[in-house]
C-alpha cells in the first residue's frame, strides 16, 4: 500500500502549508480542531447546533475509504503537532453514484487565506479521477459568502428548507468566472503535485 502523499503548497500570504489524507489516527487531532472551532463555523458546517463530536461521529470522520468517502486535512508545516488548518471530505451518495456530498472546515482564525480553495481543489481532483461529476453542498442559507463562492465556480442551486444544495461541476468551466479559471489552475497545480509525489515513490521501488 502507497504512503499517503504528502503535498506542499504556499499559500498567497506565503504561508507554507501541506495536505494529505485523512487516517484514523488523526481522531485526537480532528477533535482538538472542532474544540477550536467557533459555535458560528460549528453550526454552519453542521447545519445544526452541533457541541461535541461522540465516539462514533469521530469513527465516522476518519475512516475513510479512498474511494466512497475521501477526506483530506492540512498542516501547518511550521507546527506539525498543532490540528492543522483544515479539513475538506466527500462522500459519495451511493455505490458507484457520480455525486458526492462535500464538507469543508477550515478554522477561524485562519479563514481567508485560500485553504478552502485549495481543499476543495483538492477534493474536486480526486473526485475526478474516481468519477465523481458533481460536488454537492448543503449550505446554510446565511452563509451568503460560501453560496457566493460556490455559485463563482459554476454551481447550480436547489431550495431544501433553510438549505440550499450547491451542484458544482467537477471541474468547473474555468470561462465560468475569474474565481473558476483560478479554481482550475489550482486543480491542474494539485494534480501535478500528485503525479510528481507517485513518480517519487515508484522511482524508489
Ligand atoms: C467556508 C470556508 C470553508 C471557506 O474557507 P476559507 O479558507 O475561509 O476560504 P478561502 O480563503 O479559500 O476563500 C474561498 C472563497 O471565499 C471568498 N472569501 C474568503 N473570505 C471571505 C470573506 N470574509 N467574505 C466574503 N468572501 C470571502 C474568497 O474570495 C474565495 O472566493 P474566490 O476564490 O472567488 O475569491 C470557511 O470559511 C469555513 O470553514 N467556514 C465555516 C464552516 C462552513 O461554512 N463550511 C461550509 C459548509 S460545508
């Protein structure tokens, strides 16, 4: 089995960032992130007044499966035992469906910078290479700034009570906006880390 690629990124603040997937010994680590959490970005990731996460919601969270439900996390480079930035995960709707429900948290204080962007960047190029067209997203209807963002990159939108769902092309039609054709070149950077990280190992096989 290959290692979990590490990918390293800048952020536009040149802040020094690095993603890779999710692995159920990350339980400690994604508690402390939603402990740090704000009750606002709590609720808006949840769509619902959501205090604590039980056993089994932290089972659920880390243990992914590469292929019906994918997570990634990032890290802070420069404070490896801190929970990281931020977590980004799809899971698919059913058994070979070509929608996957996507998530996205990225902590408070760092909110702003571009790690959004650069998960679900991420999170659209492996939706892509395990068939995965359509990244769904139930979205408070206050949360206008994530409806704005995703509707930049293309995403069609249903009412479901106080939700939206956002369907966003995977990958977006980079004519669609500035914001997508950026979104693209992020996918087309990523991707290239990742073929760059599996010729790497396969060179040291
Ligand atoms: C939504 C969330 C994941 C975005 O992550 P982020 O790292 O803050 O976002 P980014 O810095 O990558 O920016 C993403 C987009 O939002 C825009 N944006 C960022 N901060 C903004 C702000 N304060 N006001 C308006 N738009 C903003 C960016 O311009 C960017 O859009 P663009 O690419 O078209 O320019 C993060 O704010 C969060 O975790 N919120 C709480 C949980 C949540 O709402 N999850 C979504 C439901 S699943």
């Amino acid at each position: 089995v290959s290692p979990p690629p590490l990918l390293q990124f800048t952020l536009r603040d040149g802040t020094p960032i690095a993603l890779r997937p999710i692995v159920p010994a990350d339980r400690d680590r994604l508690l402390e992130g939603f402990e740090h959490l704000s009750e606002t970005s709590r609720r808006l990731r949840f769509l619902g007044s959501v205090t604590s996460l039980s056993e089994a919601q932290l089972d659920y969270l880390t243990s992914t499966d590469g292929i019906d439900h994918v997570a990634w996390g990032t890290l802070d480079l420069s404070a490896p035992d801190a929970p990281g930035f931020g977590v980004g995960r799809w899971i698919r709707l059913g058994p070979e469906s070509r929608i996957a429900e996507f998530s996205l948290t990225v902590l408070d204080d760092v909110q702003g910078h571009g790690i959004g962007q650069l998960l679900l960047a991420t999170l659209a190029v492996i939706a892509e290479s395990l068939d995965v067209d359509v990244l769904r997203g139930y979205v408070g209807r206050e949360n206008t700034r994530m409806v704005s963002w995703l509707q930049r990159l293309g995403a069609s939108t249903q009412e479901e009570d106080t939700d939206l769902i956002l369907d966003i092309p995977v990958p977006p039609d980079a004519t669609t906006s500035s914001s997508a054709a950026e979104f693209v070149a992020l996918m087309e950077e990523i991707h290239a880390a990742i073929r760059e990280q599996r010729q790497g190992w396969d060179d040291e096989l």
